[in-house]
C-alpha cells in the first residue's frame, strides 16, 4: 500500500507535466489565461474558508460538542483552493470535484439553540418560604 501511494506521488507532478503540454499544444497561450484565473480563484476560496474557520471552530468548542462533517467540509474547500493554485489540469480536474461534492448535511441547525416555551415553578412542599432554586435572596 505504500509502495502505491509513493508511485502516486511520484506520478502526479509528470502527469500534470504532460496535460500541461497537450493542452498547450492544443489551446496555445489561452492555457496561462486558464491557469491565472484558477490560481487567482484559488486565493478567494482559501481566504474565504480561512476567515470563517475560526468562528466555526470557536462557536463549535463554545458549544460543546464538534461538527464533524463541518470540518471535512472546511478542508474539502481548502483542499479545492489549494489544488486550484496548483498550476496543472489534473490538480483543476480534482479541485472541481471537490467543489461540487454535494455538502454533507449538518445536524444541528447554525446559530444559537434557543428553548422556547412557558414555564413555572413547581415548588415541593419543603422548599416554600426556604429560599429554594430561582429565588431571589434579596427579596
């Protein structure tokens, strides 16, 4: 499994090498047109991602409890940014597949979790006139 994953690495930057050239030979000059403007796309996605990761992660950690599918989705969008600033078609090709991959749906709703409803208090019959939970001491 090892030996696989080294070939891949090894494999990736001839492969974008080689797409590189025949879309060159292909599209001529338009090919640096494509790669600017995937670059510069690429820079927007990861500043957009970065500025909102910090409130996610302090709201979740506030909260109590982690989102997973929230932060694979962070990633999976730093990820895309990343690849897209990669010059090369294969890295494009994997950045768009990437972006739209359908987002996971969350579990818990984004905002406050507000209880609403009436409420009162039920008293037993040691805690009357004792001062007992959601009594004012001052009064």
């Amino acid at each position: 499994m090892r030996g696989v994953l080294v070939l891949i690495v090894l494999a990736f930057p001839l492969v974008e090498l080689w797409g590189v050239v025949e879309l060159a030979r292909a599209f001529g000059w338009w090919i640096v047109v494509w790669f600017l403007i995937a670059a510069v796309l690429g820079i927007a996605i990861i500043g957009q991602e970065r500025s909102r990761m910090g409130p996610r992660m302090k709201a979740m950690l506030a909260g109590g409890e982690t989102s997973l599918p929230r932060l694979l989705s962070t990633f999976r969008r730093l990820l895309a940014g990343i690849l897209l600033v990669i010059p090369g078609v294969v890295s494009d090709v994997f950045a768009l597949v990437l972006l739209l991959l359908p987002a996971p749906k969350h579990t818990m709703p984004d905002g406050p979790q507000i209880i609403e409803g009436e409420f009162r208090k039920v008293e037993t019959a040691g805690e009357s006139n004792q001062g007992g939970v959601g009594r004012n001491p001052r009064a």
